[in-house]
C-alpha cells in the first residue's frame, strides 16, 4: 500500500501519453488517496432531479466512507445530508430510494424532516437541544434537473458549470422529465478505467455493434484541438441547431474537467435504438425542435458522462467500491407525460445503452485483469484516437500531484 510519497513519485514518473502505472490502477493506497484527494473535495455527479419527483422523495448513494441521502422538501428544494444519524449513528436510511413524509431513524427512531431538522426524539432529558442535533449537511446543487453534490467542507467553485451547463440543459427537458429506468451494475476494474474506456471510441468499432448504428466512431467527432477539432459536419450541425436554439458548441472547462458538445449521430439517426429511430415518439424532450438534434454530450470528472437526445437523455454515474470495483449508475430519462406502453416501450428505449454498459463492463475488467499482471507495463495512448482519454489521465494526475503537495517523505 503506498503511501502519499510514493504515490508523488509514481506520478512523476509517469509517462506522457502513456496508461498510467500498475499501482496507480490497483494500488489501496491509491485508492484511499483517490478518494480523499479527489471524491471527497470535487462536486459529483448524485442523481438526476427526475428521481426525487415529489415532496418526501429520496435517494441514497455511497462515496467512499459517506452514505448520503438526498431529500426533496415541501418547498420543493433538494437537499443532501450524511446520511448518518445523530443519536448514535446509525446508517438513517438503507433504501437506494423511495418516498417517506419523514425520515425515522430504525434505531430508536428519531425522526427528522426532509429539511434535515431532527423533529422528534423520544424520552431524551430535559436539556436535551434537539435543534444541535439536525442532519449533517452535505454541499448539493440543482443544475437544470441535474444534481451535484460536494462532501468538502468548502467546494470548489461551480458558478462557471452552474451557468454553462444551465444554459445548454434549458431546452433539452432534464428539469420536467421522469425516470424511465435505471440500471446499476459493478465493474471489476478501477474507477479511473471506467472513465478511459469512455473517453474513446477506439474501442467502439470492436466491442458496440449496437450503439454503432448511430455513434460515429470517428475520434474527429468529439476532436477538441488543432486544424481538425470543427470538422465541417459538426460546424454544420452547430449552425443548425443553434438557429433553432439549441447551445451547441464546444465549451471546455478551462482545466479540462468537464465538456459539453453536441454531436450529431450517423446518418441522421434520432436515438439510440436499433432501428435509429426515437425511442419515444408524438413528442420531444423540452424544447427540443427537431428529433435528429443528436447528442448533447456532457462529462463532468471524477463521475459522470451523458447523452441528452431529442426524445429522452442518458445520465450516467460512477462511483468507486474499491480498488478494483466501480459502480456504475445508468438513468434513463424521458417527458414526464410518455406513457410507457403507448408513448415508448423498454426494449426499444434500453436495449442499446445496457449491451452498450454490458460490453463496456466486459472491457473494463479484462483491462484490470491485465494490468493486475506484473507484467503489465503501461503502453503508449494513440493521439488520434485517444486523445480524450490522454487529457483525462493528466486532469487526474495534475489534480493528485497539486493535492499531494511536495513535503518531503516522512523517514520510515
Ligand atoms: O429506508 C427507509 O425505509 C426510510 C424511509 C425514508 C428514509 N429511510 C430511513
Ligand atoms: Fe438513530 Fe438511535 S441511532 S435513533
Ligand atoms: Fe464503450
């Protein structure tokens, strides 16, 4: 288990443009490290606000050490706490999600308001300040149906992100829409491949035969940099959905932790489905002006990636078990007046993106059963294909080396 000076010098020997080292994908001091350095101080990604749809909703995620649990109040306000009870501890609530008018604590049931505020705790003395004793809070923002959270004590800024985001999530109907389906599966492999495997689609030809009816695998697509990064279809695309409204352009977080572009898919498909036709169909999400608007893609690091189509979207959430186990979260959103059955059905709706998930799963973990090898030595990225993944590794190896500091080693 390395420690945070060794954990400095494997960054520092990294390789520019190469994997990263084999300890630094399975090694538990790294992953505690990941953990305090980077999912216990950057705003992450929690739940789309679909699915707290009413007064009483909640939703529960684990980071790391932290249960939180996220509530919509009565005045409509998402909020997110410890999920950690202020008698003696107990985990409050073990649901993933559900709806309760109050939370009650299985313990000796104290009973607190969606608000966090304990209400009620049985047989306690008289001097007893129940107001001292209201649920930890944990930092959460709204943006445009998407919901963040930040166990920092002080989180990093998020107006930039608040206002972007905000903007390009307006007309794509994420505020007013509903959970169609959720899926959370566990991949064998650390959280850090999950999110290389989906910063390129150099592996999509070889591994998607589905979601490659309509995604381009062409790494011009989502191109960032040089003479190439606008190639003439997306500046095409761009012109035509920012006439009709639609924020469309590539806008990069200037340290390169989130992104948003929206990309259109081949051959003028409307959705991920097999027939690459919408999935829901007689009405669009929000605003949307026309079904082959394609994807809106947004990233958001350490843990999330989305796609928001013209007749549902797809928010994903990652979220780090262990060294070597990754969850990942899939919600599929769609209107909130698309009858299941009549408007959509599941299969078409899911069918893509859950071989999609399976095939990613697959990959992810074959990468961490080679690299568990010791002879495993990290290899060189392609700038062509992967150039996304390259500036994925240096946002998380710039963010670990700032945060690890260089005080000089401690002697042993
Ligand atoms: O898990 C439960 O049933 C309750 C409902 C609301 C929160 N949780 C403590
Ligand atoms: Fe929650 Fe006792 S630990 S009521
Ligand atoms: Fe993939």
């Amino acid at each position: 288990m390395l420690n945070a000076s060794e954990i400095r010098a494997e960054l520092a020997a990294r390789r520019k443009n190469y994997s990263l080292s084999r300890a630094l994908y399975c090694d538990e001091g790294v992953y505690q490290a990941d953990l305090e350095q980077i999912f216990y101080r950057e705003w992450l990604f929690a739940v789309p606000a679909a699915e707290l749809p009413k007064t009483g909703s909640f939703a529960t995620l684990q980071v790391g050490a932290y249960p939180v649990i996220l509530t919509r109040g009565s005045d409509g306000t998402i909020r997110a706490f410890h999920n950690v009870c202020r008698h003696r501890g107990q985990r409050l609530c073990s649901k993933a999600s559900g709806t309760s008018p109050k939370l009650v604590c299985p313990y000796h049931q104290w009973t607190y308001e969606l608000d966090g505020k304990l209400l009620y705790a049985r047989d306690m003395q008289e001097d007893f300040d129940a107001s001292a004793h209201g649920l930890k809070k944990v930092h959460c923002v709204d943006i445009g149906g998407m919901v963040f959270i930040c166990l920092a004590e002080v989180p990093p800024p998020i107006a930039d992100l608040a206002k972007t985001l905000g903007a390009y999530l307006a007309p794509s109907g994420i505020k007013t829409a509903k959970v169609a389906f959720q899926s959370t599966i566990v991949e064998k492999g650390n959280w850090k491949l999950v999110i290389e495997n989906n910063r390129e689609c150099y592996h999509c030809g070889g591994s998607h035969p589905s979601l490659c009816r309509t995604y381009s695998d062409n790494p011009r697509m989502t191109a960032m940099e040089g003479p190439d990064a606008a190639s003439p279809d997306i500046l095409a695309h761009w012109a035509r959905c920012e006439a009709a409204g639609l924020p469309s352009r590539f806008i990069n977080h200037p340290k390169m932790q989130w992104r948003l572009a929206r990309i259109p898919l081949l051959n003028n498909a409307e959705s991920y489905t097999m027939s690459t036709k919408a999935a829901v169909t007689g009405m669009r999400m929000g605003e949307m002006p026309f079904n082959d608007a394609g994807s809106l893609l947004f990233f958001h690091y350490p843990n999330t990636w989305n796609h928001f189509l013209a007749d549902h979207a797809i928010v994903f959430r990652v979220l780090p078990l262990s060294a070597t186990e990754t969850q990942v979260t899939t919600t599929w959103l769609v209107p909130a007046d698309a009858v299941e059955g009549k408007d959509y059905d599941l299969k078409t709706l899911t069918e893509v993106w859950e071989a999609t998930n399976d095939e990613d799963r697959q990959v992810v973990e074959e990468n961490q059963a080679g690299i568990l090898s010791p002879a495993y030595e990290p290899g060189p990225y392609s700038t062509v294909q992967e150039e996304g993944v390259i500036q994925f590794v240096d946002w998380y190896c710039d963010t670990m080396s700032e945060r690890l500091g260089d005080a000089p080693a401690l002697a042993a």
